[in-house]
C-alpha cells in the first residue's frame, strides 16, 4: 500500500481519502494536510506522524494541493451519517 501511495504522489495521480484512511496516507505521506471531525485523539494520532489537521464538517473537504489528496472526515464527526459519507467519497471515485 506504501508504495502505492507514494507512486500516486510522485505521479501527481489525486488520492481521496475519507475518515481513518487518513491515518495510512499520512504514515506514508507525513507532511500532509487531511481533514479531520471533532474526534482530538484521531486528531492528535494524526498530527504525531507529523502531518496537518484542519477540521471540517461531514460533507466538506479539503485539499491539499501540494501533495494531490482529498479528504474529508467521514465518520470521525459525531453527526455523520452513511449516505453524507459516501457522498463525497463517490464523487472522488468518479471524478478524480
């Protein structure tokens, strides 16, 4: 998977990611931004990589341009229900 990810980069191939998947792109990729839900110990987990945080709500994404990933917080958010998730993790899918 590690170097899956890192072609993905080295390529400029976008990579979308939702809820913990964060977590495996950001032990590949430790300098990235990916956004998280109001969960601080996934939040904390995260930054200890040494990646970014930025919180979003379920439905909103950010991107970080620099390194071509996508995320959104997914379940790690309280009010986050199945079909907001998939949402946005079907639109990476068929859009990137």
């Amino acid at each position: 998977m590690k170097r899956v990810i890192h072609e993905f980069n080295r390529i400029k191939k976008p990579i979308g990611i939702s809820c913990s998947a964060a977590l495996l792109v950001a032990k590949c990729l430790p300098h990235i931004t990916v956004a998280v839900g109001a969960r601080e110990d996934y939040e904390r987990a995260i930054e200890q990589i040494g990646a970014t945080t930025i919180r979003k709500k379920v439905g909103e994404v950010h991107e970080d341009r620099l390194h071509h990933v996508i995320s959104t917080p997914g379940f790690g958010h309280p009010d986050a229900q199945a079909n907001q998730v998939c949402g946005v993790v079907f639109f990476f899918f068929f859009f990137f």
